[in-house]
C-alpha cells in the first residue's frame, strides 16, 4: 500500500507535536466542557431517554463540541503521521506530549492538575528532554 503522505523527519516531528498539542490542550477542554451538563432530565425518565436528551445537548454545546472536533483532526493527524513515521517515535512523542500540552492547559484554565511545584516543573522538562533524545537519536 503507497503511503498516504511522505515527510521528511523534521515534518514528522513537527506533526507529531502538533498531535499532542491538539490531543493534550483539547483533554482538559472537552472535560471542562462536559461538566456543563444542565439539562433537567427527570430521574423517572427511562435510562434511553435520559442518555439520548444529554447526548443531544452535547452536540449542541459548542463548549464540548468544538474540543471533541479539534482533538478528532489530532487522531487524523495521527493516523496519516503514522504511514511514515517509526512508531518507537511516533507513539511515545505523541502521548508524552499530549500529557505536557494537558498539564499546561490545566493549569492555564484554573484546574488543579498536576503539580506546580519545583519537582512538577522538572518532570515537565524531563519529560522534553526525553522526546528530544528520542527525536535525536532517530534523526
């Protein structure tokens, strides 16, 4: 099968940062944005129609639509990344940088994520200088 894109290393990387980015900074949105579940279903409701009313009320609030979107073009992203790229770099850069990008994201919007101290702060640049290695040795 011919591959569905062909990039360079530095493309790859450059998508894979992108991935995380989209994955990490739209996770601590789409639970920001499901929190907001006001719809007044009565508990005497059957269990169908309670789950179809809130699930329609998601689709129709654009604080927990437009995340869920942004973070399913990271997944296509992702899937064409991967017909190139090795997965020993792809699958770790990925997901470590989505945690870098929701930690961050956390903290910008209020939530107590993580760690903010001395050591939280190392693990994050640990953690970067970790990808940074992998990206190095694979180049």
């Amino acid at each position: 099968m011919a591959d569905l894109v062909h990039w360079s290393i530095a493309g790859q990387v450059f998508a894979l940062v992108a991935v995380g980015a989209l994955w990490g900074i739209t996770n601590p949105l789409l639970k920001k944005g499901s929190e907001s579940i006001a719809v007044e279903v009565p508990e005497q409701a059957p269990l169908l129609h309670r789950l179809t009313t809130k699930f329609l009320y998601l689709l129709t609030n654009w604080r927990s639509v437009g995340p869920f979107v942004l973070n399913q073009c990271g997944s296509v992203l992702f899937y064409l990344t991967l017909s190139t790229a090795d997965l020993s770099l792809a699958v770790p850069m990925a997901n470590s940088l989505a945690f870098f990008f929701t930690v961050l994201t956390g903290w910008f919007i209020g939530e107590t994520v993580g760690n903010r101290s001395a050591q939280g702060y190392a693990g994050l640049g640990l953690m970067l200088v970790g990808i940074t290695m992998c990206t190095v040795a694979k180049a």
